[in-house]
C-alpha cells in the first residue's frame, strides 16, 4: 500500500505545513482530506461568503475543506438565517441583491428561515389609524398585503402576512399562532390587483366574513422601523464566514489543528446554551477595518460592498467580518477569536474587499473581490464591545 507524502499533499493544496493528520485519511490508496465538521471525504466547494450574496469575481473560496453534507445541510442553514433574518436579509432586499437562481426565493418579510423568526418592518398609517407593515420590492420600500388585527381593549395590533400561494388551512393556523385576544377589529392592506385572489382566500378560511368598502393606504411613509431577532444561528455564520476566509489565507493552518476544536463545535453544533455564550468567541470592534472607507464623503453614490479580513497577533488568531458598507450605512465589525497559538510569532494579516459592481452584475458576477492592504490595528481604538449584550 503506498503511503500517503504529507510534503506532497502540501506542495499540491498550497499548505506550507501538515501539522495534523487527522485531516488525512486513505481512500484506494490515495490521500484524500477529511471535511472540517465531520469525518467524510472533503468533497466540495465552499463560498467563503455565502453565495446569498452574490458572487464576485476572484473571490478566495475552500476548495476540498468541507464534505457535501455539512456544506448543504448544516452550515446551509446557517447561510440562511444571516441572508434573511437579520439586518442583512433587509439590505439584500433594499439593494436587490440576489444569491443563485436555481434557490427557491423566500420573502424574508414574509417568514423566517433556519428557525429564525420574518423581519419586522412597520409604519403607522394615518389613513387607517394603524400600523402596517411593510416589505422590500425591487429595492423599493412598500405596503405589505397582510390582515392586521387590532385588539378593542388593548390596541395591541398583531400583523399576518398574505401570500397567494397560501391555503384557507394555513391561514386559519397562522390566525390561531397569532394569539389575538378577543374583541378585536381586523382590516386587510392590499393593492387592487391583489384583491381577487385574497378576498376568496379569506371567504375560504371564514366563510361568513363580509367586506366593506376600502379606502387608500398613505402613499407617505414615515419613520419606518425594522424589528428582528438575532439567533444563535445568525452568529455562528458569521464565525463560520471569519474562519473560512482565515483558512482561505493562512495555508500554513489546516483547520483541523486542535486550536481550532472549540470554533468549529461552535460553528457546528446547535444548542440550548444561553445567547450570550456568544461573546466567549465573538465581539463589536469599534473603528474601521482598513484605511480611506471608514468616512461617508469617501464612498461616491451607489457604492457597496463587504470586507473581510484575518491576522495573527500576540498568540491569537483572529478574523472580521463587515457586511454592507454603503454610500450611507456601515455594518458594525464583527470580530472572531478563532484559537490562540503559542506558536505565533509577530504579525500578518490579511484583507479583501468584496465590491459590487455599480452597473449591476456581469455576467454571473455580483462583483469583485480585492486583496487589500494591511488591517488597522485594533490597539488604536477602543475595546471591542461584546456581540450579544
């Protein structure tokens, strides 16, 4: 039986060192490299940041880290939960940013996805007296179609969203769900030509209901909010988008090291463990990530885009993860403390630039991504703030 050359599987994949074989295994007599999370083959290609975001050209990826399953399955419902649940799942639809065609498009206003819960997103209306919610179309900011329940001796107001796929069944489950207190008054928000499919929705579900006759929404919105709910889910992707990206620099790191063990359960496994577990591995760091992005004027109209990064400093490695800084808006930095290494002598570090391209996409490509030069030292800001709080 030949035996497996670590200095060639090295020369072969880029890595300057082997320093564990656990992630090496035999396989007809050939070496073939062991999935990150689990023991099968690593046999596919992991998007260091998540496709859901569009793919841009020249974008480091993983190639042969993860296994199929774990890549689909487990981190897949990662990926979903940070696309649609939190602040980016309301910037993808505000830009119109789109992930592969061949996924099943999900309304994030709608529902939630991975567990996680819909975005909230809502105005009072004048016109009615109430509040509506709203959704993202096409980049443009409108009225939901969904019955909005308002209770008589509590004013609270409970919101269910309509789509035209729904049935009477699923309706009638969602009114129950809601948990609205009796008396109560209910009103609909729909545009005209949606009034058909979701009048005989409703007479289906309640067969006695009748209509009166409607009136106008505002056509102005006013001081919108967006509520939602950060799950566990939501930063375990974001720490798996930081340790993939370090891997994708650091060759000299396997990601199989022993160092590693505790970021990739984290990663991995789901659990009951109280939210705030969180800041064990994740924090806020407060300033910018890399020299002339971090003031507004700097960044010209229509321009986006995601910054990634990694270094190793004083025995810790460490990555960021910054989603969506705009012309006007700049996603909090994410840092992740991947594993400390004794071994670690000085500093390197690592950063890409992942910016979308202002005439929309060309080709398959949402953008392209940028080595840049070195990261700001965290030393000249204050502390990091903890992730959860």
């Amino acid at each position: 039986m030949r035996q497996c050359d670590s200095t060639r599987i090295a020369e072969h994949t880029g890595v300057k060192q082997i320093s564990s074989a656990s992630c090496l295994r035999l396989r007809d007599n050939e070496c073939v490299k062991k999935c990150l999370y689990c023991p099968a083959e690593a046999n596919s290609l992991e998007h260091v940041l998540p496709v859901a975001f569009g793919e841009f050209k020249d974008a480091p990826n993983l190639d042969g880290y993860i296994c199929k399953k774990c890549n689909e399955q487990r981190l897949g419902l990662l990926d979903q939960q940070i696309a649609r649940c939190g602040p980016e799942g309301l910037l993808r639809k505000f830009y119109a940013v789109e992930g592969r065609a061949e996924h099943k498009k999900v309304n994030p206003f709608v529902r939630g996805s991975a567990g996680g819960r819909r975005l909230e997103f809502s105005t009072f209306d004048a016109n009615i007296g109430a509040e509506v919610n709203l959704e993202i179309r096409n980049g443009k900011v409108t009225q939901m179609c969904e019955m909005i329940f308002v209770e008589t001796e509590s004013g609270k107001t409970h919101h269910l969203p309509l789509f035209e796929e729904m049935s009477a069944g699923q309706l009638l489950e969602a009114m129950v769900r809601l948990g609205v207190v009796e008396p109560y008054e209910t009103r609909l928000s729909y545009y005209p030509h949606e009034r058909e499919w979701v009048q005989k929705l409703i007479k289906e579900a309640c067969p006695a209901v009748t209509f009166s006759e409607g009136r106008p929404l505002s056509n102005i919105i006013e001081r919108p909010a967006v509520r939602f709910e950060l799950g566990e889910r939501y930063f375990r992707a974001i720490a798996k988008i930081g340790f993939h990206y370090f891997l994708s620099q650091f060759r000299n790191y396997t990601g199989h090291e022993e160092i590693f063990s505790r970021i990739r359960q984290f990663i991995y496994e789901d659990t009951n463990k109280p939210i705030q577990h969180v800041n064990d591995f994740m924090s806020v760091r407060q300033g910018s990530l890399f020299q002339g992005v971090s003031d507004p004027n700097a960044r010209a109209e229509g321009w986006r885009a995601h910054f990634l990064a990694a270094d190793t400093r004083d025995s810790v490695c460490a990555a960021y993860v910054q989603l969506f800084l705009t012309e006007d808006y700049a996603g909090q930095i994410n840092e992740i403390v991947l594993a400390r290494d004794p071994a670690v002598n000085g500093r390197a570090s690592f950063g890409h630039k992942y910016r979308y391209y202002p005439d929309g996409k060309r080709g398959k490509f949402s953008g392209e991504a940028k080595l840049l030069a070195t990261i700001i030292s965290a030393r000249t800001f204050p502390s990091s703030k903890p992730a959860v709080p």
